[in-house]
C-alpha cells in the first residue's frame, strides 16, 4: 500500500514562489512505473488537476492556468515527485495534493499554499 506525503506549502507574497514535495512510501517499482500529477482544492471548489509527469519525466502537461509558471518533476529512486511554483498568484491559492494521474492511491494530507496579495 502507498502512502503520500506532501510537504513545502507556506505563505507567500504574489510573485514569489515556493517548492513542493510529495513521497510516495512503499514499492519503489510501484511508483516508477506510473505517471504522477499534482492537484489542488482550494476552499469551497472541487479538486483540481495541476500538472503531471510520465514514469521518465520525459512528457509533463499542465493546467492553462498555471503553464509557464510552474514545473513538475520528478525522482524515481527517491519516490518523489516535485512542483516548482513560480509568480504566484492570489488564486493559486490551496491544498495541493500528490497522486497517481488517474489517482489510484489514497489522499494524503496534502499541504497548504496561501498566496497573498
């Protein structure tokens, strides 16, 4: 079974940025093997989809809403994926959660970006 958590949320001025991380516990195969994404849920919306990455880093996809700005990576012997988040915005404001891109595993607690204006 896997286990997902996420780390790096803060508060921040827009324009500024922050880092996340997200460690899948478990298989080390199990998480190579798929493509990873990164979702938010801000306070009275339904999650959603940010960015993902294939097994390989090779292929990522983006949000409209956040392309250009933030960049999704990824460390398979480390089972860990990343979100680099630059010139945030006011409305980049969230949890952001980890998980597999058709979201496969639990949710972890995911981890709180403020961004303030």
């Amino acid at each position: 079974q896997v286990q997902l958590v996420e780390s790096g949320g803060g508060l921040v001025q827009a324009g500024g940025s922050l880092s996340l991380s997200c460690v899948a516990s478990g298989s080390s195969r199990t998480f190579s093997v798929y493509r990873m994404a990164w979702f938010r849920q801000a306070p009275g919306k339904e999650r959603e989809f940010v960015a993902a990455i294939n097994w390989s880093g090779a292929n990522t996809d983006y949000a409209n809403s956040v392309k250009g700005r933030f960049t999704i990576s990824r460390v398979n012997a480390k089972r860990t994926v990343y979100l680099q988040m630059n010139s945030l915005k006011p409305e980049d404001t969230a949890v952001y959660y980890c998980n597999t891109d058709d979201s496969r595993w639990g949710w972890g607690q995911g981890t709180q970006v403020t961004v303030s204006s």
